[in-house]
C-alpha cells in the first residue's frame, strides 16, 4: 500500500471542516462523538504526562486535529505529516501562535528542517505506527532520539496488536475480506505489531518500553495498544 498516496486523496471526499473523518477516526463510516475525541486527547496528555513547559512533537499529525488541543496544554508544538492535504488544513483551521505544522515524511524530520532550536522532551504518534513496516522501526526511533531531550517521554499511541487481529476482523466475512486485501497488499489498517517485537527494538536502544491498554471508553480499545517509551 502506498500509503501517502492514500493520504493525499483520502481527505478530498469529505467536507473542508469535516475534521474528525478526514483523519479516519471513523466507526462504520460515522465519526467518532466529541466526547470520544476528548477523551482520546485527555489519554494522551495524562499518558505524556504532559507540562506547560514542554515543547511536544505530533509525529503523522494528520489534520492538527489532536495536536491543537495538546498544543493548548503545553508550551510549543510541531506537527508533522506527509500529507501535504491534511497539513494545508492543519495551516488553515488548527494553527494558533504556540504550533507549526511541517510536510515532511516522519522519517526525515531533523530540528533543523523543523525550525527549532532545542530538543522536543515529549513525542508522541497516534495511529500512525500501523504506516511503518517492521524493518523501519529502528530508523524511527534512531529519529526521534536524535530530536529529544533526555528525559524525553515517548507516545506511540493507537498500535494495533497482532494477537487481537481476530478482535478487530470479527466475522468470517470481515476475514475473508482481510485475507484477500491483504494478499493484494490493500489491508485498511497496515501493519500489526508484536508487543515483543516493539520492547527488543527498543532495547536494542537502550530505550525502555512499557505497553499501556487504551482507555476502556475508546472506540479502538479492544484492538490496539499503548506503548510508553523513555530513555534509560
């Protein structure tokens, strides 16, 4: 799947203010309720553990949608994505004075093409995970080193778990479907991962990596996980 082609057209069949189905957070086609939405934003700043005093980086940042909230809890945000529509929305509808939004493929991001001058000391990536293949979580992580503090705390957010496939793919139809899109390369979601794939990447950083459950109201809780991730 390409999956920034995906993204450049994805938001062009709703509606310019139509935010929350612009990045997906859908269930059966219908946008997920505000008080969803809130609560999701709420789980990321308490799992942040986020300050008025951090500079936060929003990695696949889709429409801003998220990181103008968590940008109202902090000090400074820069949201990255390579979809050059959703950031053109973000620029339009979710700027405000203590957030910029950047093009840019997450794997390329370094604070210079970011415009700032010191190292973010929270990150986090939400639903953006599944974009990535196995073999490019290393470079990942080697970026998102390079750009934090060293008491940085890292967010990967919205990881959908390997052994609940059968949770989210919940009827022999849905898994047909899965097994035919998959074999064509189109699976809707990407990539599911292995809690013990993530820790021994980690480790292998000398990153340490807690797996948190999502919040018991989240509409994607009984398929994807938290990972928490900070320097030792």
């Amino acid at each position: 799947m390409d999956w920034k082609a995906f993204w450049d057209k994805f938001p062009e069949q709703f509606n310019e203010e139509e935010f929350i189905k612009q990045v997906g957070k859908t269930v059966k086609g219908q946008p997920i309720s505000q008080e969803q939405l809130d609560r999701l934003i709420l789980d990321v700043a308490q799992k942040l553990n986020l300050k008025e005093d951090d500079w936060v980086l929003d990695l696949c940042c889709g429409n801003g949608l998220i990181t103008s909230a968590i940008a109202k809890k902090c000090q400074y945000a820069v949201g990255v994505d390579f979809s050059q529509p959703l950031i053109e929305i973000a620029l339009q509808y979710h700027s405000q004075k203590n957030v910029n939004y950047v093009n840019l493929s997450v794997l390329e991001v370094t604070q210079e093409n970011l415009g700032v001058s010191r190292p973010f000391t929270k990150i986090y990536m939400y639903e953006g995970l599944q974009y990535f293949q196995e073999n490019q979580l290393s470079a990942l992580l080697e970026t998102i080193s390079s750009l934090s503090s060293k008491s940085v705390t890292i967010l990967l957010a919205g990881i959908p778990d390997r052994s609940r496939l059968w949770s989210f793919y919940d009827t022999p139809e849905r898994q047909r479907e899965y097994e035919l899109r998959k074999s064509q390369g189109t699976e809707a979601i990407g990539t599911w991962w292995e809690k013990s794939f993530i820790r021994q990447v980690c480790n292998n950083y000398g990153l340490q990596c807690n797996f948190l459950p999502q919040h018991e109201l989240s509409h994607t809780a009984h398929y994807r996980f938290d990972a928490r991730i900070q320097k030792q």
